[in-house]
C-alpha cells in the first residue's frame, strides 16, 4: 500500500516531464520486488530525449552501461533471430 503512494507522488511530482523510472525494492527475505514508470507509450515526443540522457548517462557512468546491456542481453537471448538481428543493425550503425 506504502509503495503504490509513493509511486503515485512520484507520477503526480513528474507529471509535466518525460521519464523512465527504474525501481527494485530488496525485502529482507531476500527477495525483490520491481517496476518500470514511464511516459514513453503516451508521450512519443519525449522519445528522443529520453535516449539521449540514456546514451550521455551509459557513457558517463559504466555501471549503468554494465546494467542496461546486461539486460538487453538477457532480452534478446529468448530470441536468436532478434539477436542476430540487433547485432546487424549495430554493425550497420558504423
């Protein structure tokens, strides 16, 4: 109950931005708990923008880099063809 008011200030607080919030909350049983806000399905302006602050933040900080790429990782080994995909567009991308 605590955790879905919180996320409610947090939307409410954003409300006029454009934004990706990633959140995990560790339970002292050893498990976690996890959700993803954001404004990309309904703003699509704010698209590009946010992929710029991603990009400057992964090449700022190589943690979040470790992070996003672990995932994109884990996302595209359920699908191969998706993957050999992703890597072309990366070499097409040079």
């Amino acid at each position: 109950m605590l955790e879905r008011l919180r996320f409610r200030i947090i939307a409410w607080l954003l409300r006029h931005a454009d934004f990706m919030l990633v959140v995990d909350t560790p339970y002292n049983d050893g498990t976690h708990d996890g959700m993803v806000m954001e404004t990309l399905s309904y703003e699509q302006d704010g698209k590009p923008a946010i992929i710029g602050v991603l990009a400057s933040c992964m090449e700022n900080r190589p943690a979040v880099t470790e992070c996003v790429l672990d995932a994109v990782i884990r996302h595209l080994q359920r699908y191969e063809v998706d993957c050999k995909n992703f890597i072309q567009k990366l070499y097409e991308k040079k």
